[in-house]
C-alpha cells in the first residue's frame, strides 16, 4: 500500500461534504427554529444537541458494522452510497418545510443518515494510508473539511440574504459531488470475503481496551474526551463570553472564534507532517501545553486590554488582542486534533480501523454532549461570570494531559 497525496485530497471531499452540510445547519436551523417557529431558546438548545445523540448512538455501531462489511464496493463505500443522497436530499428540503413536524422529519432524517456515513468515510483515511503516513493524510482531510466550512459560512452567508433556501441547496449539491469524486476515484484495498476470525465489536474492543494490562488506548480515549470538553467550554460559549465579559457585540464574538477556525485550518497540514516527523503524543502534548496556557492567560489578562483593537484587515476584521490569544489556540488545536485520530486507528489492526474509529468519536461525542452541560453550570455557579468558561478549559486540558503521559502506543508503524 503506497501513499497517495491526490486520493488522499480526493477523499478528503468527503469529509469536505460533512462538514459543508453542519456547518450551514449549525448556522442556520437555529434561526428557522426561532424565527419560523417560534421555538424557545431552550428548546433550541435541546434541538441542536440531537445530532451529537444520534451520533453516540449510530457512529461507533456503524464503525463495528463497516469492519465486518464485505461487499464488492468495500467495507466502507456502501454506506456512503446509501447515505449521502438521502442526506443530500433531505437537507435541500429543511427550509421549504412549512411545518415543525414536517421539519423535525426532515432535519431527523438528516442525523441519522449523516451518522450512517460519517465514521465510515474517516475510517478509509487508516484503510488507504500507511501507518507512517496516516498523521499527514489527517491532516488534509481536516484542511479539506476546514474549507468546507469556510464555504458555508462565506458563501452561504451571502446566499442565505438572497434566499434561505440557497445555502441549503448549496449544500444538498456539494455534498453530492463530493460522494462522487470519492465513488468513481477511491478503491478500498481488497479484503478476502471470508476470515478466519471476525473482528471484535464495538462493546467487546472496548471491554478489551479496559481489561488490557496495557492502558494507552484507555488512557487515550479519555484524554480524548478530556481535551474534547475543554475545547468544547471555549467553543460553545466563547459569543456570550465575549459579550458579556468583553463588552463586545455578538457578531464580534463570532468574527473572533473565526479567527481560531481559520489559523486550525492553515495549521492542519503543517500539524500533519509535524506529527509524522516528531512523533504525535510529543505534537499532542506541545498542543495541550499551548492551549492550556493561552486561555488561562485569557482568564488572566482585564477585559479592557482583550477587548481593545490592534489592527483591521481585509479578511479577519478587526484584530484585537484576544485574536492573537486565538489564533495560537487555533494552532494548539490542530496539534492536538489532527494526530489524535491516527493515533487511535494505529493502536489496532487493520481490521479493526472502523470500530476504534467509532470509539473515537464515542468518546468525542460524549465529550460534546457532557462539555456545554459541565460548563453551564460552572458559569451558573459562578453567578453568570463567563469568564469562568477560560478556567474550566485549562483544568480538562491538565487532566487529558495526565492521561496522554501514560500512552505507550499508537505512533506510526515503520514503513
């Protein structure tokens, strides 16, 4: 199996669909929710965490699942034949849906086929790429999702003044091309039809991830879950944090976490080869460390020198010195995020890339559910001081890092 940099960006548009389809849904179904509905921010709130439900409950089976699959197509491309046009298709009806049942089908429809193909098409990244390689080809295939998220959010900004159907559209068609390119130019290695053994479930590798005298993929796993409600503290608040600690307007708050989105993006790729060439655990640890440090200086540093504005440019806006603090966490996160993935899948077979797959998004998943929650009442605690959203994020930090210490395994394999 030889590295491919042009199937590798090939197949990168796939998670370059994914992340096209929630990132125009994240940013837009609230306000139909809202506006249209007349939906309480409560229930909103609840609404918008259904997709991380439906993937806890989906994404690892369907992981395990696609690892026993064998078909002429592969273990993975079924489910991206099957559930990219039902997702495609539902998603371009969310905004002509008049009525809230008929949207709630819709948008229902649209989390359980998007979590019937998203661990399946990650997990082709491990099948195609050798272990050597597999940090750099993360890397890309975040690049390609980052930039599908710039996408959305630019291009279907404009649209959505145009016609609020229009970035729904837009997605609806990326997403298929996207599945195209990946069927027509990507080929799963062959896999002989019958096995002496059939590879674990999802429930029975976790079990003997717990029971192994070796605890990496244990410790791993909630380190993953520790950074994952970390970051997630600093991402789901960060607009009333600055707000209401800041003093700035809400658009101001999102331009800023754009600031962070966009250096993650840039860096993606430099993380990858990083990774590669200095080890993962020592990027991922160099990536806890930074982030750690710049947001505790952020609970650290007054409002009034954060909030107050350096310089204004063409595509960041107005910069000011919370930005810079941003863009290194932007950059920190990519250390941690891209080498975290390759990690788990080489802690295993090849046989078993799917279900450990699922298991990173189990505990990535679960970190998304439980990080808001955790947060929300640190903040209510608090008396509403949003600034305590920027402590909480240096102590899950602490601790994913006490876990990673004891990880022994899951580097790159030798070529």
């Amino acid at each position: 199996m030889k590295f491919n940099y042009g199937k590798i960006f090939l197949l990168g548009f796939g998670f370059f669909g994914v992340s096209v389809i929630w990132s125009v849904y994240n940013a837009f179904v609230p306000i139909f929710l809202a506006n249209k509905f007349g939906l309480a921010p409560a229930l909103i709130g609840f609404f918008m965490t259904l997709d991380n439900i439906a993937a806890l409950l989906i994404q690892p089976t369907v992981g395990a699942w696609s690892d026993r699959l064998r078909t002429p197509l592969g273990r993975r491309l079924p489910f991206i034949l099957v559930g990219a046009p039902i997702g495609a298709a539902v998603f371009g009806l969310i905004p002509l849906a008049a009525i809230l049942p008929l949207f709630v089908a819709c948008t229902t429809t649209l989390l359980l086929s998007m979590a019937l193909w998203r661990t399946p098409v990650v997990a082709l990244m491990p099948d195609i790429t050798p272990s050597q390689y597999r940090s750099q080809a993360n890397g890309i295939i975040n690049f390609m999702g980052g930039i599908g998220a710039i996408i959305a959010f630019l291009v279907g900004g404009s649209l959505y003044k145009i016609n609020p159907a229009y970035p729904f559209w837009m997605g609806s068609g990326l997403v298929l091309i996207a599945m195209t390119l990946v069927l027509l130019f990507i080929r799963e290695p062959q896999r002989p039809t019958e096995e002496t053994e059939a590879p674990p479930s999802l429930f029975a590798s976790l079990r003997q991830a717990i029971q192994d005298k070796d605890k990496s993929a244990l410790r791993l796993f909630f380190a993953i879950f520790f950074w994952f409600v970390g970051y997630n503290a600093i991402e789901a608040f960060f607009t009333l944090y600055a707000v209401n600690h800041l003093g700035l307007a809400e658009g101001d708050g999102a331009a800023l976490l754009g600031h962070l989105s966009l250096f993650f993006v840039l860096f993606a790729l430099f993380a990858g080869f990083w990774g590669g060439k200095w080890g993962r655990r020592n990027l991922i640890t160099l990536g806890i460390l930074l982030l750690g440090s710049l947001v505790l200086a952020l609970y650290l540093i007054p409002p009034a020198a954060l909030a107050a504005p350096l310089i204004k440019l063409p595509v960041l806006g107005t910069v000011r010195l919370v930005s810079l603090f941003l863009m290194g966490a932007g950059i920190a996160w990519a250390l941690i995020n891209i080498n975290s993935l390759p990690m788990v899948v080489d802690m295993v077979e090849d046989a078993r890339i799917g279900t450990y797959t699922g298991l990173y998004y189990l505990f990535s998943t679960l970190a998304a559910i439980a990080g808001p929650n955790i947060n929300g009442w640190v903040i209510q605690l608090s008396g509403n001081d949003y600034n305590t959203v920027m402590l909480v994020a240096p102590i899950f930090m602490a601790l994913a890092l006490v876990m990673l210490l004891g990880v022994r395994r899951g580097e790159a394999s030798p070529a």
